[in-house]
C-alpha cells in the first residue's frame, strides 16, 4: 500500500508513518499545493498513491480544497476507474458542516484526532486496501 500523508503538522504526520509505515511506503507532505502536486507526479509516473489521509486545516490550501484537486485530477484519467485512491480526512474538526463537505467532495472515511491505530487499521481493512 503506497500513502500520501498530508499534515502541516510534524508530530501528527510522524505518528501517522509509524502507523502506516508497516503496511508499505509512506509519503509525507506538509501542505496543500505539495500534496496535489506530489499526486499529480507519481501519478504521471504511473505510480499512484492507494491511501491519502489529508488533514483539513492547514496553511493556504485546506484539505477540503486538496480533496477536490485530488478528485479532479483523478476524474479527468478515465484510465483510472474505478480505482481511485481512498482519502481519509483526519482532523480535529468534529463538525457536522467539514464532515458534510468532506462526504460530499467524495473522502472516504472521516476520522477525528487523535486518530487511534486500531480505529485507522480497521478502516483501511474496510476500504480493501489491506487483509485481515
């Protein structure tokens, strides 16, 4: 499983690779334009990212506006369907409206911090990307 982590935040990002450092390649990117232009990247190179997990505040480009950057580049690359990467939105935010968008803007799952490991892992099971 290759993961883009997107955090501005060092200490979340490291604890998300240390979660997800075992179930394959991990990637971190403090901000939003990096994130897009890091997916868009591997992406060209046919190499795309199975797992996002995008924070939604961050400096300039909130996570809710790299979702939608990551859902366009991916809806104009037909050769991609049905498999798109699965986005889960991990933030302190628990309310109903970034909840709302986050659905609606086509993220996965939604998780509130502190994300716990269990809780993650079982969520990636749910989305296929990884076996019991």
């Amino acid at each position: 499983m290759k993961t883009l982590i997107v955090d501005d935040d060092i200490i979340s990002s490291k604890l998300m690779q240390a979660m997800l450092g075992t179930f394959g390649e991990c990637r971190s990117v403090f901000d939003g334009g990096g994130a897009v232009a890091v997916f868009q990247s591997e992406l060209d190179k046919g190499e795309p990212f199975d797992l996002v997990c995008l924070d939604i505040m961050m400096p300039g480009m909130s996570g809710q506006e790299v979702l939608t950057a990551i859902r366009g580049i991916e809806k104009k690359r037909t050769d991609l369907l049905p498999k798109t990467a699965k986005i889960i939105m991990t933030s302190t935010l628990n309310d109903r409206k970034n909840i709302l968008v986050a659905y609606t803007n086509q993220c996965d799952v939604y998780l509130v911090k502190p994300v716990e490991y269990q809780q993650l892992v079982a969520q990636i099971r749910l989305l296929g990307l990884i076996r019991a």
